[in-house]
C-alpha cells in the first residue's frame, strides 16, 4: 500500500472529515429551520367575504393576514384596499388603517351589482403581498350608495396634504426588508453556521496535525 493510501485511510484523517462534514450538517440544519420564517403574509379573512354577497355596508372594509403586518412609520406606506365596481369605478377615500394582522378602511360602496376587491399589504418580512376577488353587492337598503371615481382615491394626511402616490396598489414599500427583524434573525443564522463550520473544519485539521506528530 503505497504512503498517500495510508493516509488517505489513517483514522484521524477520517475523524477530520467527519467533523468537517458534521460543521456543514449543523449548518445546512439550521439554515433550514430559518426557511419557513420567511414566508409571505397570506390571506385568512376579509370582509367582504371572497366571492360572497353583501347585503348591508359593516364597519368597514378589512383585508386580515396569518401574521402581522409591517407597518413602517404608521402613516400605511405600501398598503392599499380598492372597492371597484363592474365600470371600473372606484370607491372609498384610500384611507388605510393597520393593526396586528388586519388592514381596514372606511366602507363606500355604489349600485347593486358585481364589484372586485383589490388589496395590497406589507408583509412580515418586509415585502409587498397583493391579491384581488371578486363579492356582489345586493344591498337592502339602497340608500347608501355613493358615486365613484374613475381613478382610485389619495388619502389626505393630518394637515391636508396628500400622499405622492395616485395609486397606493402600485406603491412599493420602501427597503423594509433590509431592516426588517426578520432578515436580522436570517443574518445572525447565517452568521453562527458560519462559525460552525469553520470550528468543525478547525478541530479536523488539529486533529490531522496531532495524527502526524505521534506518528512521526
């Protein structure tokens, strides 16, 4: 058997290898544990009710997630819940308002008839989700019918300002994902893998160097 198959098949040389490898084990492991963590928000309740009917105006209109949404600065920047009707026409003043899971804005709603949801949210980990449906207007009361717009509503800040954006559902988010919590917590994962596998492949090498002296 010649020198380098020796070493090749010396037992601390296997133990280097097999602590480098369970380094990278480790490492891949907690990796994968992070990945469910940076799911999107999903949709899980709304009023109106997907594909339902309405018959009188609640509350308000409301788009609720899985987990809650990331709201940076309060002012609902990235968000978004148009009411449209068959027409196009739009309805609300675009005035959004996030809490927990849940997105609301003041109902406004016109004729009878067939009308489509499209909503927009930021999401836990600090990207925009958006969706739409479709719901039926069938009111008891037809008096609270009010006009529409053809172009979606701004909503007017605290001292009669209005946001930049004509179109909040078009709006990105700004770079939350970069600050969100978490893209820090994947960081600090990648980070102690990291260090995993560089102790791993350390304890291999000494392990080879302690081989070779007692053998010499």
């Amino acid at each position: 058997m010649s020198a380098i198959s020796a070493r090749r098949g010396h037992p601390v040389a296997r133990l280097a290898l097999l602590a480098a490898a369970g380094g990278l084990l480790a490492t891949v492991s907690v990796l994968g544990l992070a990945t469910p963590a940076q799911a999107h928000n999903y949709l899980v309740d709304s009023t109106p009710e997907v594909g339902g009917t309405l018959t009188e105006l609640p509350e308000s209109f409301s788009i609720t997630t899985n987990e809650a949404l990331l709201d940076l600065g309060g002012e609902g920047a990235g968000f978004a819940l148009e009411v449209i009707d068959a027409d196009g026409l739009y309805y609300g003043d675009g005035c959004v308002t996030v809490s927990g899971t849940t997105m609301t804005v003041t109902p406004a709603i016109g004729a009878p008839g067939d009308y489509t949801v499209v909503w927009q949210v930021v999401s836990a980990d600090g990207h925009t989700v958006s969706d739409e449906f479709p719901f039926v207007w069938a009111p008891t009361d037809a008096s609270v019918a009010t006009e529409g717009s053809a172009a979606p509503a701004t909503c007017e800040a605290a001292d009669g300002a209005t946001d930049s954006e004509s179109d909040p559902v078009a709006t990105n988010a700004p770079d939350a994902a970069a600050d969100s919590p978490t893209n820090a917590n994947l960081s600090d994962v990648l980070w102690i893998g990291g260090t995993v596998v560089l102790v791993g492949l350390a304890v291999g090498i000494t392990l080879v160097v302690s081989g070779r002296k007692k053998k010499n």
